[in-house]
C-alpha cells in the first residue's frame, strides 16, 4: 500500500532472495492493491496527510483526476 511503481524482475530477485519470481502473483496482488489505492477518497485522504502522489496510480485511466481529489486534499492540510 505504499504506492510504489510496478517493479521488474530482477529488483523482486533481489528483495526476496530468490531467482524464481511468481511474477503473475505479484501483478495480480499489485492490481489489487492498486485498485484499492487509486480511489478518490482515498487518495484525498493521502494529500490530507500530506503523502506524495503514488506513483503506482500515474498509469491508470483517470490518473488526473485522482491527482485532483490528492491536490485537494494537500490543500486542506495546508489550511
């Protein structure tokens, strides 16, 4: 739930230590999470709290308006 970009191959190698990465699992938990994250209230919420933009919601449809519920709630915060 940290909003982080979709990572490759090798950087999920890395991580856990172990060359055969189940990487339909871990686009399949990633789309999950990211379906959850990428939610207006949601990403209100994170801006409220003063939380940068996930990246992991940059690439989805309606991208831009989400950054706008964020950016309203990084306004408020600053109120």
């Amino acid at each position: 739930m940290a909003g982080k970009a979709v990572r490759d191959n090798d950087t999920l190698t890395e991580w856990y230590g172990t060359p055969h990465v189940d990487r339909e699992d871990y686009l399949s938990g990633y789309t999950a999470v990211q379906a959850d994250l990428c939610r207006a209230a949601t990403l209100r919420a994170w801006g409220e709290k003063g939380r940068n933009f996930p990246a992991s919601c940059d690439g989805i449809a309606n991208a831009e308006q989400l950054r706008q519920q964020w950016q309203t709630g990084m306004d408020r915060a600053s109120r």
